[in-house]
C-alpha cells in the first residue's frame, strides 16, 4: 500500500489517481489545510474507487506511527508541506515545524516499521540562479531565497543522512521545475486559495475575470524577449514520474540508497510565451501590464533531464500548449460548472 501525504493537493491528488490507474492501492493523508475534501470527489470519479483517505497533521508525532501500525504501508510518497514562497518568509517557525517535522516525524515512522521506499517533493527552487543552463543534478545547491526553499534544501539532507544509516530506507528527491496544468478530465486541477502567487492559475483567473489583468513581473531581465524563462510541467507528466520512480526504488542499488532527479521538459519558456500559449488555446486575450520585478525571482532556470530520461527512462509527453489548454479546461469546469 502507497502512503500519500498531502494527496489532496495539487501534485498530490494527480499522483494518486496515476497510481490507482496503474493498480497500486493508496492511502491518502492530509490535514486539508491547503485543499479540499471535495478532491476526493474527483479522484473516486477517476479511479472507479474511492482511496483510503485519513484526516491527519504529520506533526503529530502518534497519529503517523499509528499509520505504520494500522496499514502495510510499502512506500511513501511524501507531498504534505506549506509552500507560499512568500508567506514562508513572514512565518518562518511555521514552516520550519509543519515542512522539517512532519518530515522527521515521517522518517521515525518508517524507521521503527523498518524501512520503506521513500519519494520526497524537492524543487528547483534548490539550485538558485544557476551558473550554467540547463540545469543538471550536479549543479551546485545555492544558499536558500526564502525559508520555503531552506525546508526543501533541508528536508533533502535529512533524508540523504536517513538513508546512509538505515539501509531499508531508500528514497529519491524529485526537483520539479514548475508543474501546470490538470488533469485532461477537468476533473481535479489546482485550488490556489486565495489571490494565486503562481503564474499559469493567475493567467487562467484572468482569463476567466476572476482577475482584472495579470502583471508581469520585469521585462529588462537578460533574455530574447526580456521576461523570466522557467521549464513549465504538466502536472500528468509528473505524477507519473512518481509511479516510475517508485519503481525505480524497487531495483535502486546506489551505495547511498538515495538519488536526485530533476523533472522539467528541458525547455525554457518566457512569460511572455506562455500568455501567448494562453492566448492561442483559448483563443482570447489576456489583459496584462508590465511592471516591477519580483524580488527572489531568478532570470531562468530549466532542466537537463537526462538523468531522468536514462535511469528512470521517463520522459515529458506534453507540450505547454497541451499543458496550459488544460488549465484553461479545469478553470472553466471549476468556475462555470
Ligand atoms: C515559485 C517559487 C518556487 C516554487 C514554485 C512552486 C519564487 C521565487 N519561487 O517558482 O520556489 O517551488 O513557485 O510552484 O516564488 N510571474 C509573473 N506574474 C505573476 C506570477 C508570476 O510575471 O503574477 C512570473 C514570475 O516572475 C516568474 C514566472 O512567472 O518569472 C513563474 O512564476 P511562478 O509561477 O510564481 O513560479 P516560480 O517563481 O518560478
């Protein structure tokens, strides 16, 4: 059985049901600080079934070694953590405790099991402004920007450290760049509470008038059209890297029972590329101005996703256009009904 923590959220609820699809039996844990119960609503309409589902804050320390006790829990996948970028900086302690302890909680639980399989959400956000593009795994960890990015540097120590000396725990970090888009279905997609800090659910709100007009952030950066590049990842393409690298688990025979993969497509693309990607699949404009750059925000970062392709052979299928209809097909379910 598949724990999931935080398989309510965003990547989470996609990787459940990529699981369920592929015939692995889930549990889903979540303290539904960030998402919503009616998520599992749509994972029950995509699976034909409806997962396990336990309301649970992994700082409490009981309820997860009760988890261990109660399911044969076989691997781990774990999504739960708070992940405003900004907000981190304001509540440091907070996401320092709800981030690094469910973490350490976790890896206690699977200790005194005796070992599992283990895959950890890491970010790009990991490597910083990088010196040299695109980015590799080899790439040098850049002193974290935010409090949000010291708990995924962190967070992927403790778990290397864990695994040197507890041989039945192996794990995998995946480095996502920046994951988009839905589920072809519209049937799960992301649920940014509040005013989006993200660029694509900022697009699609506006789009849909939720949002007078977007701003983007800088356009005097050093690239061809001036704005900011990132690697834009459909949300599919990574859940199903998850299932992949569980596999993956299962024969990994490194001396450190851990490993570091990037998922990204490999392409960079502008701001100004993606509303023009917005534009082109829904076939309107979308209002925005220029202004100031966002402080933190690096000029580009995409990846080398060759570690990837040859040792998980796992590959990016969908292009952004594909990503960013589907985004525009969820934010229309979501809002019109
Ligand atoms: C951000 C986080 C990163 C985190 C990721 C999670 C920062 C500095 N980084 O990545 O640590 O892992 O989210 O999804 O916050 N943009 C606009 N207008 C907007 C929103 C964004 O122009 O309203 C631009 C940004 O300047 C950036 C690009 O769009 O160039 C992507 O921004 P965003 O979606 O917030 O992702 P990142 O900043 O790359």
């Amino acid at each position: 059985m598949i724990l999931v923590t935080g398989g309510l959220g965003y990547i989470g609820s996609h990787t459940v049901v990529e699981l369920c699809v592929k015939g692995h039996q889930v549990i889903i844990v979540d303290d539904l600080s960030n998402s919503q119960l009616s998520v599992l609503d749509g994972i029950e309409e995509l699976c034909g079934h409806r997962p396990i589902f336990e309301r649970l804050d992994l700082r409490h320390k009981n309820g997860v070694e009760s988890l261990f006790e109660r399911y044969d829990i076989t691997g781990v996948i774990h999504f739960a953590a708070s992940k405003a970028v900004g907000e981190s900086v304001h509540r440091p302690l907070q996401y320092y405790e709800n981030n690094l302890g469910a973490l350490v909680n976790l890896l206690q639980g699977i200790k005194k099991k005796g070992g599992t399989n283990f895959i950890f959400s890491s970010s790009c956000t990991v490597y910083g402004e990088a010196d040299e593009l695109p980015i590799t795994e080899a790439a040098p960890v850049k002193p974290a920007t935010s409090p949000y990015g010291n708990t995924k540097q962190v967070g992927e120590e403790i778990i290397r450290d864990t695994c040197k000396v507890h041989p039945k725990l192996k794990a995998i970090a995946l480095r996502y760049f920046n994951p988009i888009g839905a589920h072809p279905s519209g049937k799960i997609g992301e649920l940014p509470l509040g005013v989006p800090q993200n660029l694509v659910p900022y697009i699609t709100q506006t789009g849909i008038g939720l949002r007078k007009e977007l701003s983007v952030f800088g356009n005097d950066y050093p690239t061809e059209d001036g704005t900011c590049i990132r690697d834009y990842i459909h949300v599919m393409d990574l859940a199903r890297a998850h299932v992949v690298a569980l596999h993956r688990l299962k024969e990994q025979r490194n001396e450190d029972n851990y490993e570091v993969f990037n998922l990204g497509t490999g392409n960079g693309s502008s701001v100004l590329e993606v509303i023009q990607s917005f534009e082109r699949v829904s076939g309107q404009p979308l209002n925005y101005k220029i202004v100031d750059r966002r402080p933190g925000d690096v000029t580009e970062a995409y990846a080398d996703t060759e570690k990837a392709n040859k040792i998980l052979g796992w590959t990016a299928r969908f292009t952004l256009d594909e990503a960013i209809a589907s985004a525009w097909l969820w934010e229309k379910k979501n809002r019109l009904g």
